[in-house]
C-alpha cells in the first residue's frame, strides 16, 4: 500500500505557504511565496495589490508539486485532500464571474471596522465574502467557504455555524444574504479541485479542498493547545494570546469568543498586538544594513544576528522599553508607538530586546485579564510563528510569564491545523484529540528563570501598566499636529 499525504495551505499577510506532510505529521515538503507589500493608499487604508493572494499561492504550489513530484518521486493521487486556511479579517469584493471587483481589503484597513459600505470606486459588486472565500472559489468553482471565517461585521449565528436569520443583524451588517457564500463547519469538504486549476497549480483534479476555520483557530488547533491551561501565542504580523473553550461567551469583557477550528468548540483570544512582528522585520529592514556582512560572514540571517547580540543583553534592557503602538487601536486613534529610557549604555542589542520584551509585556497583561475571566490559569504556554526559532525570544516568554514555554517542530501551525481538518474530512483520523497526538511534534521547552521573573513582574506592575495613562495626553497633541 503506498504511503498517504495531506496537503495544508496557509496564506498569512506576508506570505503563502503549502505544505504536504504525510499521515505521522512529518513535513515531506513545503513552498512558499512572499506576498507583495501592502499598498497604503492613505493613512490607516490597506489593501492586497493586484490578486496577490491567489497569485503567490499559484507560485507556492507549484514550487511544492515540483519538490513532491522530483525530490520526494510522490504520486500525486497519494494526497488524499488539502485544507486551507487564509488571512482573517479581511473582505473580499467580488464581480458576478468571481473575479475581483477590487483589492483584497486587508484586516489592517478602518474600513473594516464598520459594515459594508459601497463605493463607486469598487465597481460591480455581486458576492462579499472572506479571503477563504475567495481561495475556495478559486480553486473549486463553488461559492462556499468556513463558517468560521466570519469575524466582524457579519451576520454570522456563531452558535449554529449558519447565517443568522435575524433581520436586524443582517440590516446592520449592510450585506444582504444573496450576496454571501454558502456556508459549512470546519472540517467538511468545500468542493474539489477543478480541471483547469489542476493543471495550473500541480494538484490532481478532483482533490477535496476542506474547510478550516480563521488562522488564529487553525493555528490553535495545529500548535496542539486543546487542553485548559494550555495557551498559544501566535506571532504573526498580528500577535494573538488564545486558549479554547466549549461555549460561545458573549458576555466576556475581557475576550473574544470565536468559532474554532474543531467543530461545536470555540477560541478564546485576548486583545493582541497589532504590526507586532512586522516591528521586528522593521527593525531588521532598517537598521540591519550595518550588519549585513556581519551576519554574512557568520552564515546567518540578520535576525539571528540580533537574536545572539540580545541574548547577552540583562533582561529589562537597562531601562529601555518600547510600547507597541505602531498601529493604534480603535478607541485610541491617536497612540503611536514607543520607545523610552535611553542612555549611553544602550546599543543596537539593547533596541531589538526591547521590541521582543515589549511584545511580552503586551501580551501577558491581555492574556492576565482573560485568564483571570475565565478562572483558568495558564500553566503551560505554546509560541508559534516564525519567531519561535528565537532562543531569547522564548526565554523572554517564559521569564514575563513564569511558566514553561514550548514550540514545536513545527513552528508554523497553521498549515498543521489545515492537515488536520483535511485529515478529519476523509477519516485518515478518528478524532481530533487522536489527530493532535499523531500530528504534533513537540521542540524543546524553555523553563522561567525566576530571577528575571521577579524582575519583569515589578517591571510591568511599576513601570509598564502605567505607560498609556502618561503618554496619551501627549500623544493627543501630537496627532493634532502630525496625521
């Protein structure tokens, strides 16, 4: 009998990503494409240029059919079904032929923090729906997408997994039912490959694609975080803190309750940080020049270069700390980001820690007040994302957090949570628990140093919880002089 394979797909806001791994969760091969810059057209307006999204994932995929088909010698018949999971957020307005009528809007865009609303600029527009949606309709032909994808403005009934029926909602949302997909819970079959996309991309014609749900709850499910008191920390250009749970709870002050990536479950997530490793690749982008040759002559990337240089740095960054404000929130417009406490001792070491340790600080007092909400403790933290290959920036997690923090081997779980689903829907598994035992590698786990523990935590309590209350009235005045 010949050896089986799924296929993941995973489409963040900086890259796409295929991966096919077979039935033990062993990664055989992977392809990727950088997306393009987001345009910005104005401030706090963000859109996907062209039809980046679709595409990268065309460049993507070919590069993985090529390494499955000439270095892995596989049978592409062998890939028994993909699972996708695109950016969330997101709105995609498309024409009557399910081309785009406009660029992808991308989550980062205040247009998305209202219902729908239509301009002449986006032309003829019959279907508004998800990036997910979107990709689906690109690869099947079908209008359908997740139920779980539907997050914001959108008359979604998160307790049936269904369009709502509420008229009010629906008048509210400004997106008349006609003009939405068909929906269907994570883990079931959206439609299959067709012909012409088969020969495009590699894949063969009639795989199933499945449903997943948004990436933070397929990530969830693919970094292994089931169980209570098991959080995840996702580091994305958006850094989301989440944990999962068996209830849809409205009345929560402190979360958001979400459709998860498990049927009939939900995720929890605290506020995040917003362009939070996009501030590390900023940083890198300018003022790595320097050290180019540096990390060159080391065989290393320039991030790893900063990551040894701020591993020798005390925690606390002796004084320098850095609020990541660089895109603001809602009900504070006005915030930009923050960094303070310089001196002559501080060098370019002392700035990159900082951003990592601001990262934390950020994250743990959101992460507090949910946890403290749903009476559950964390007792074990999970960092996924590119930045989990950072020794010190896991360290740091530990010692803000003061609890054991892993990563897997794995460290983009997305994709994994995609296997996962595609896995389910063909039964390659009995149960998700059984899945997530089969699929998920652990790596190596960071224990707290208590020391720093105790340093961080009169750190934040002193010095960092009080940073907003101080800079916003200066802040204010300066967003009246500078937009």
């Amino acid at each position: 009998m010949s050896k089986k394979y799924l296929m993941g797909v995973d489409v963040g806001t900086q890259s796409a990503k295929v991966i096919i791994s077979d039935l033990d969760g062993n990664i055989v091969c992977e392809g990727c494409q950088a997306l393009r810059k987001l345009d910005i057209p104005a401030p706090q307006l963000a859109e996907h240029p062209d039809d980046d999204l679709w595409d990268a994932l065309k460049i993507a995929f070919r590069r993985v059919m090529t390494r499955f088909n000439e270095d892995i010698k596989g049978d592409v018949q062998d890939i028994l079904s993909m699972g996708i999971c695109i950016i969330r957020c997101c709105r995609v307005l498309l024409k009557e032929n399910g081309k785009l009528a406009y660029p992808v809007i991308n989550w980062m865009d205040k247009r998305l923090n209202a219902p729908y609303d239509h301009h002449a600029k986006y032309g003829p527009v019959r279907y508004v729906t998800t990036t997910s949606g979107y990709i689906t309709h690109r690869l099947t032909g079908k209008r359908k997408d997740t139920c779980a994808n539907y997050i914001g403005w959108w008359p979604m009934d998160n307790n049936t997994g269904e369009w709502s029926t509420d008229e009010t909602l629906i008048k509210q949302c400004n997106v008349p039912l006609d003009m939405l997909f068909d929906v269907v819970k994570p883990g079931d079959i959206l439609g299959t490959v067709t012909d012409e996309v088969a020969e495009l991309i590699g894949v063969p014609a009639g795989m199933p694609v499945v449903a997943t749900a948004h990436d933070k709850a397929v990530e969830a499910l693919g970094a292994g975080s089931l169980s209570p008191g098991i959080g995840l920390i996702s580091l994305g250009t958006y850094i989301g803190a989440l944990v999962h749970g068996h209830e849809n709870r409205k009345d929560a002050k402190n979360f958001w309750s979400f459709q998860a990536s498990v049927p009939g479950r939900f995720l929890y997530e605290s506020m995040g940080v917003r362009r939070g490793m996009w501030t590390i690749s900023w940083f890198c982008d300018q003022f790595g020049d320097g050290i180019i040759n540096e990390a060159k002559n080391h065989g290393i990337t320039i991030e790893e270069l900063f990551n040894q240089e701020a591993q020798k740095i005390p925690a606390g960054c002796e004084g320098l700390m850095t609020i990541h404000d660089w895109a603001p929130p809602v009900e504070a417009v006005y915030r930009k980001g923050v960094m303070f406490g310089f001196d002559g001792r501080h060098t370019r070491a002392h700035i990159y820690r900082s951003i990592l340790e601001g990262i934390a600080f950020t994250v743990k007092n959101h992460m507090d007040k949910m946890n403290q909400e749903l009476n559950t403790p964390i007792k074990h933290l999970i960092i996924s994302g590119g930045g989990a290959n950072s020794n010190v920036f896991m360290q740091i997690f530990a010692d803000i957090f003061g609890v054991p923090t892993s990563r897997n081997k794995m460290k983009g779980s997305a994709a994994m949570g995609c296997v996962i689903n595609a896995g389910m829907a063909v039964g390659a598994f009995k149960s998700y628990e059984e899945a997530v035992e089969k699929m998920i590698h652990r790596d190596d786990e960071f224990s707290p140093n208590l020391e720093n523990t105790r340093f961080y935590n009169q750190l934040n309590d002193k010095v960092y919880k009080h940073v907003n209350p101080h800079f916003d009235p200066i802040l204010k005045e300066l967003s009246l002089l500078v937009d």
